[in-house]
C-alpha cells in the first residue's frame, strides 16, 4: 500500500510523539499531519526534532469536531489514519468520566463518520485506505495471578471509565468495518513507558519524585501486576501493522515482560540513586503505601504471539535495559519535566494524592 497523506491523531502525546517521529523520519515520501488539541497531555516539545521537516504538518484541532476533521481529510486527501488521541490516565477518568467519554468515544465516531463521508466520496472509495486504531490491554479487564494472558479472543470487560470508553470506542472501529466496509485495524497494548511520558503515570511520576525526595505514592500494596513495554517498541509494531496487518484483524501488542509495581518502584529508586550518585538504599524510606484506586485492576499480561508469528514483531528492549534508558532521558531532560510540571500540574498532584 503506498500511502501518502496519513493523519496521525494525538501526535503531540505521550506515544503519539514516538510515532509521528518514527514515520516522519522513515517515510519522506509521505506527508505525516498531525492532528492535537493539545490538552494537558499535549506537547510540542516532545516533536522539535522533527517538527520543520518538509512533509510534517501540525494541526491544532479536537478530533471531536466532525467538520474540521472532515474539511483536512478533503483538503489533504488522506488515505491512512492513525488514532492515538484520547484521555489516557485511568485516576483522572475515574474522577471525570464525562471526558473520557467524549474524547475517546464522541471523538473516534467523529472520526470514523468523517473518515466514512470523505472515502465514499472518491471513486475508489475505500481501496488502499486504513483507518488504525490503537487501543489498549484495559478493555480485557483484569486477569488473577495465575498465568493467563490476555488473548485476541478474550471477552470485553473493562472495569475503569477510561477502559470503558476505549471499548466502546473499540466497538465502534468494528462496527465500521462490518457495516460500511471500512478498512479497520484494532490493536490493544499493554503499558509503554519511555521518554516524553507526562509525569501522572507511574514511571516517569516516580523518577522525578526519587528525584526529587519527595514521597512516592504506592497504590495498596503495590501487587498489581503489568506487562511493561519500551514505547519505541510500540511505534515499531504500529508501524509494521499499519503497512502489513490485515483488515479488520485486531493484533495485541505486549513485552512478555510482567512486573509488580513495587518491584518497578524498587528498581527505580536504585536506578536514579545510582545515576545520581547517591548512596544505596538511600531513598528507600520515599515509599509510602497509599489508599489503593478505585476498582483497581490486579493484573495485565499480553499474549502478543499472533503479531510475533505473522509480522514478525517483537519487542526489542530488556526491561532493566529499557529503565536505565528511560531514567537516564529523565535526567538528563529536567527541563522537558519542569516545563510540564509548571501551571496546573501541582494542583492536579494535590487534588489526586489528597487525603489518600
Ligand atoms: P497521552 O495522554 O500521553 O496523549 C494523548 C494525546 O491526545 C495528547 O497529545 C492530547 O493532547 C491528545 N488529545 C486528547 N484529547 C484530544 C482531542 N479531543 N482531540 C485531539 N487531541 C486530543 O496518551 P498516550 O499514553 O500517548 O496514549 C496514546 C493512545 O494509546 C491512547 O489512545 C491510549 O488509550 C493508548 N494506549 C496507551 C498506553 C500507555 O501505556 N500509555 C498503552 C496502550 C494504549
Ligand atoms: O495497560 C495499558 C494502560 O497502561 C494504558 O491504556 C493507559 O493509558 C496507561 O495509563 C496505563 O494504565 P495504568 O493504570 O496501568 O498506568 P499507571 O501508570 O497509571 O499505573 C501503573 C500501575 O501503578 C497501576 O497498577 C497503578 C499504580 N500506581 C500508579 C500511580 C500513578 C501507583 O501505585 N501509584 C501511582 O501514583
């Protein structure tokens, strides 16, 4: 398939920026358009590298807004779409459903009828076009600790407001395809960590707070369990799926890589102690066991063998490989996490750790 105008929503985000980069720098001959509304989530930083590349186009838009994702779709006569834009932080959902199901619902269906209005229009229709959504491990709900994995075939049953509204919009991406023919793509993955990750998720939340000598919040007893992945990772799967993966086939993507989270807090604290110089054990005494989330998931895993055995996909990075990487960038990007963590940042970290 040789596309030559791709959308890539939520570009400016946490993922979104690996990708946008990755295909701005291995497809010349696209045109690579950017589409964020640049929420809290949203950062042009994470793009300077690439972002006065010829066939590199930032939008700022909402995807919710049909009429302006229609008028680019029309005026850049797009071929491939690929969605990342979407409220991705489970605590924020679970004191804000209402969002959650605006973006990650409302704004895929804008995005789908939009995509659906502007290929029918064209004599070719839906030849050679992709609409690829990246979805993730939440919407399968929780697994025990006994070994199981998350399959293709495993039911639906997300627990979060934020799961919910990813499989809903899940939902919606088939049901394109099986009633209008749309040529979809789902994938699901796991947890990325890695470079420009906004500091509300654990990793880069901890580094910086280590860092920083400030308490780390540890959910319950810190027991639950995810399948890590190095984000470049990722952006390469997505990569091999949007160019090679069957229509409407959905594909998981994960580490093989499963980690109790005081096992990550553990290994970061002495990874940022080491790097820094401190002394071992040093900021051990940061752990603070804290009152668990709401409707906490116990365990994530992902059987990623169907992408292994039939793209030839797999993850790249060993897990300490990928921490020492990561903390490293951290550290060395202090001023990337001061400028994120200026504005509201410290009163959304109050709010959400208050009381807990
Ligand atoms: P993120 O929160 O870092 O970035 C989301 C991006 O979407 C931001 O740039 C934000 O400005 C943009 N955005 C939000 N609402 C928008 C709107 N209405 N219109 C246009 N842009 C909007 O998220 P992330 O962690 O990079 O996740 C990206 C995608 O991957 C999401 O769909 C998420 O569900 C999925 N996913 C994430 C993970 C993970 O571990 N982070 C794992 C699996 C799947
Ligand atoms: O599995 C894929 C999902 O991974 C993505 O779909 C989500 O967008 C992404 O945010 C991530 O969800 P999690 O809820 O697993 O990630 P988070 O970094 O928020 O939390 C990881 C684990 O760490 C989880 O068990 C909760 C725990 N945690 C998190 C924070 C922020 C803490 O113990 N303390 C914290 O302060």
């Amino acid at each position: 398939m040789n596309h030559k105008a791709i959308i890539i929503t939520g570009g400016a985000g946490f993922i979104g920026s690996h990708v946008v980069r990755l295909f701005v720098n291995k497809y010349p001959e696209y045109k690579i358009i950017n589409v964020d509304k640049l929420t809290y989530a949203g950062n042009l930083a994470n793009l300077k590298d690439i972002e006065q590349k010829p066939n590199y186009r930032f939008v700022k838009a909402d995807i919710c807004d049909f009429e302006a994702m229609l008028s680019l779709m029309q005026e850049e006569k797009v071929d491939g779409i690929i969605h990342l834009a979407a409220e991705s932080h489970v605590d924020r959902s679970i004191k804000d459903p209402f969002t959650f199901a605006r973006t990650n619902v409302m704004g895929t269906l804008s995005l789908l009828q939009a995509a659906k209005i502007y290929w029918e229009s064209l004599p070719e229709k839906y030849e050679g076009k992709r609409f690829y959504h990246i979805s993730t491990d939440e919407v399968y709900g929780a697994l025990k600790m006994d070994g199981s994995l998350f399959t293709e075939e495993t039911k639906y049953q997300p627990h979060s407001p934020y799961s919910a509204a990813k499989a809903s919009s899940d939902h919606f991406v088939r049901a394109f395809h099986d009633t209008y023919g749309m040529p979809t793509i789902v994938t699901n993955c796991s947890n990325n960590y890695g470079p420009y990750q906004f500091p509300e998720k654990l990793i880069p939340l901890f580094i910086n707070n280590i860092r920083h000598r400030k308490p780390l919040p540890v959910y319950g007893k810190g027991e639950n369990v995810r399948d890590w992945l190095f984000v470049e990772d990722h952006a390469r799967a997505i990569d091999i799926i949007f160019h090679k993966g069957k229509t409407a086939e959905t594909y998981n993507i994960g580490g093989f890589n499963e980690w109790k989270n005081i096992d990550i807090v553990k290994l970061l604290i002495s990874t940022v102690d080491r790097l820094l110089g401190r002394p071992e054990g040093a900021d051990d005494d940061l752990i603070t066991y804290v009152t668990d989330r709401a409707g906490h998931d116990l365990r994530y895993a992902i059987d990623s063998r169907k992408l292994q055995r039939e793209l030839g996909w797999e993850p790249s990075l060993q897990f300490e490989e990928g921490i020492e990487k990561t903390v490293r960038w951290y550290l060395d990007n202090q001023d990337w996490m001061d400028n994120v963590t200026s504005g509201d940042y410290q009163r959304y970290y109050d709010d959400m750790y208050k009381g807990r």
